[in-house]
C-alpha cells in the first residue's frame, strides 16, 4: 500500500481516538477510484489498567513463555489441546485451549473457556478482535504446547507476561463469574439469521444449489464450493482453446505428466521456444518447497501390487466401473500454473485427481493452501481408507481438514513464509507416498499403520 494510504489511515486514527477519547477498533476500505472510508469504528477491547500491569511472576517453574499478548489478564484451568480443529467442539467449559492457528471454528468455543493460546496468529487480526470482545486472556505465537502438554492437565495463564505455569494459581471461582459475566446467552436476531448463519454444509445434500441459499453465508458457500470445481476443468478449457502454444513440458524421472504454464516470474527460461523446463526453472516459491516433497529421495512412487488375489481383484472390478465427476483417464495430462509466489497443480496420477493451489510471500496474511484430493483405482472402501490416511497425515501437521468418504478438502492458511513451505514440502512428501496407498487398504488398522510411519518419517513403509 502507497505511504500516502498508511499517512492517512493514522491520521485519521488519531482523530477517531481523539474524538472518542479511548483507543479504538476501526474498520476501513479502499474503493476502486483510491477514496478511503472508515466504515465502523468501536471502543478497543482492553483490560483495565491495573489489570494489565505486570506483577510479581509465581514462585514455580515455567512450563511455556513467549509470543503475543492478544488480551491480558491471568487465568487457570485444565489444558485442551485442540490437535484436529474438527474436535474443537469438545472443548470443556472453563478450559485453557491450545491451538496450532486460530480460525473461524473458535467462535463457537468463546463463550466457554477461560483462556487461549495459539502457536501464530496475527494480533491485529480477526480472531485476536473476537478474543478482546470477549475478555479472553490470549497469546498467539507461543510454541510448545503440543510437545509439553496433554490435554487435562491443569496450567495456568499469565497471558500480561506471555508465560504457562503447571497446576492452579489463580482461584477459579473468580474465573467462573467473570466467564459468565460475559457470556449471557442472546436471542438470535433476524440480520444473524439472514446473513450469518450456514444452512448449506454438504455440496452433496439435495440443497445444495442455489434455491437453497437462505443467508448471505449460504451464497458465499455455494459460490465457494462452485469456483472450487470450476478450477478442476479451467485448465482442459484453456488447451482446448489452442492455450497449448504457451505449455512447456517438465522433463522429470518422476512419474508425472506435467506440462507447465508460465503467469509471470514463475519460470526462469532463456529461450522462448524451448519447449520443456527442469524442476530447476520452475521457479515459483510454491512450487520449489512443493518439489522438494515430491521429489525427497526417501520417497516412493511406485509400490508392489497387493499380493491377494481378492485385492487384486477388487482393484480390477473398481478400475472397469464406471465413474463421473472429476475423475479423468490415466495417463491424461496434468496442468501446473505458475508464478513468482504463486502456483496451481491439477494432476491425474493412478485413478486419482489432486488440487494444490498455494500462495507463498513474505507476508504471512497473503500465505495459503488449498488441497483437494479424491478417487483411486480401488473400490470405495480403500479408497475412503486412503482418505483417511489423508486426513489423520494432514492434521498431524496443522491443516485443516474436510472429508467425505474418498473426497478429502484440506486448507492451511495465514502462517509464516517457513511454515508455510514446511507444509508444501510435508504435502508433496504425501503426495507421493499416497500414490497407489489405497491397494493396501484394507482395514483401519492398515491405515493407522501407514499414517503411523508416514508421520515417523518411514516414507518407504518399510516393516521394522
């Protein structure tokens, strides 16, 4: 953003504050023609001055310190470590969760839990704005927690100095009245119901298509899953259009079918004819921590078919019945757009299709990615099981996760340049070791143990 923005958006703070007299929470917008307008403007949630001030630290060892002070305040509980964001609504009442990333799901759990603290998080972000509203003593960007602790052991939070402390410290019966000092139950209204709440969950639900939006979020979801699909074929659009001219093949030893399209800074190629690119030239930041997983020497691409005849057999019956959707033919090839901090891979490996489309900058606001996984050439069973191979690997390691049988959706967003490139090496690694996982699939014990070793570091799933 032009300085000439950031001048004015501080002067016009000072003067809000002024007007006001306390610091505010203000919302603001640029236009398309460059006007500036402040659209909301609200007391900043903050605690009192005596209760922010530092104190005397307790005479005990300190289990964790560092990061951000999101709401200051001290607080005491049982620890609730939200390793799968699909369990955050098992959280207790009263309890101090620990999370990997704060996001939307949190909401739900505010009215209960008497503190929080997240490994990164952005303090001047939404999240951190809900936590103030709700007086929540908070820290973001504070590590450790899931090496260090186990859900239901009692901390406490000192969230003025950053610092986790073992056992009770602060009475909890002073937490207990403020938590419900600050969390009566209010009537729903008719603008959250026409706006805010979610009717649409399922894409595969009879109401799922535009008759059956019922709120602004419901639109916001439906346009949201469509677009999604809609990126599955944009690539086939566009060769089919006579977009072939601008493709490059990726000379690889890998077995992938790549061919390559350059949207700007992406590829460092000299000659414009040259027809082919090495992962070398490709060198969008996505997609060099992406290839550095799909191509780590301790993975494998290829595997030995299933020494039963009945799974050899289930696989033939899968591969001859006949799909629609997504699914494309074998062999068929796959598409990889890319720039300088940008990059989106369709690829069509061994019965299955994947999406990964990920952005990676200095700018941890700007930092996503989005990864769609679904079919195989076993029958639907494996191919679920290898789903959930998927899921149990993916939120191992902070993602976010949304699957339905062998349809697996996963998200991490809004986190560092290096986390964020740790998470495309760690996909790519999964990427490859999944290729034609779902064969072995035959039990849920089976899938614990590849997930198991996956997450060990045994790419290879060599028996011990």
């Amino acid at each position: 953003m032009p300085d000439v923005y950031l001048r004015t958006l501080a002067d016009w703070g000072v003067h809000i504050e002024q007007h006001f007299r306390a610091p505010q929470d203000i919302e603001w917008v640029l236009d398309r023609d460059g006007a500036l307008w402040i659209v909301q403007s609200r007391p900043l949630s903050n605690a009192d001055t005596s209760r922010a001030k530092v104190r005397s630290q307790p005479k005990t060892e300190v289990r964790m310190a560092g990061g951000r002070t999101v709401f200051p305040g001290r607080t005491s509980g049982n620890a609730f470590l939200v390793e799968e964001i699909q369990n955050i609504g098992k959280v207790p009442p009263g309890a101090v969760v620990f999370i990997r990333k704060p996001s939307p799901e949190i909401v739900g759990i505010l009215p209960r839990i008497a503190g929080l603290v997240a490994e990164w998080g952005n303090v001047a972000g939404h999240a951190a704005t809900l936590l103030r509203e709700f007086q929540i003593p908070s820290v973001f960007q504070m590590t450790g927690a899931f090496d260090r602790l186990t859900s239901g052991e009692p901390v406490s939070l000192d969230a003025v100095q950053a610092r986790v402390y073992p056992g009770i410290l602060w009475p909890a019966a002073l937490k207990e009245a403020s938590i419900l000092e600050r969390h009566r139950e209010r009537p729903a209204d008719p603008i959250s119901t026409r706006l805010l709440t979610l009717n649409l969950q399922d894409p595969a639900a009879d109401n799922f298509r535009p008759a059956g939006c019922r709120s602004g979020h419901d639109v916001l979801r439906y346009c949201h899953e469509i677009a999604i699909e809609t990126m599955f074929e944009i690539n086939d659009r566009e060769l089919e259009r006579g977009g072939a001219q601008s493709y490059r093949k990726l000379e690889t030893p890998l077995p992938l079918n790549l061919t390559v399209i350059d949207l700007g800074g992406g590829l460092a190629v000299h000659d414009p004819e040259q027809r082919s690119v090495k992962p070398a030239q490709i060198i969008s930041r996505p997609f060099q921590a992406l290839w550095q997983g799909l191509s780590h020497p301790e993975v494998r691409w290829t595997r030995e078919m299933p020494a039963s005849v009945g799974d050899l057999g289930s696989i033939l019956a899968a591969t001859f019945s006949p799909r629609g959707g997504i699914m494309r033919p074998l062999g068929q090839e796959s598409h990889l757009l890319v720039a300088d901090e940008y990059m989106n891979l369709n690829s069509r490996l061994a019965y299955h299709y994947s999406l990964v489309d990920a952005c990676l900058s200095d700018n941890p606001g700007d930092n996503y990615i989005s990864f769609r996984f679904e079919g195989g050439g076993a029958a639907h069973k494996r191919r679920s099981l290898r789903a959930c191979f998927l899921e149990k690997c993916l939120v191992h390691y902070g993602f976010g996760v949304d699957r339905r049988a062998d349809l697996v959706n996963a998200w991490f967003r809004k986190a560092p340049a290096d986390q964020t490139a740790e998470r495309l090496d760690l996909l790519g690694r999964l990427l490859a070791c999944s290729s034609q996982l779902d064969m072995y699939m035959n039990s849920r014990e089976m899938m614990n143990w590849f997930a198991d070793q996956f997450i060990l570091g045994n790419y290879a799933f060599r028996q011990r």
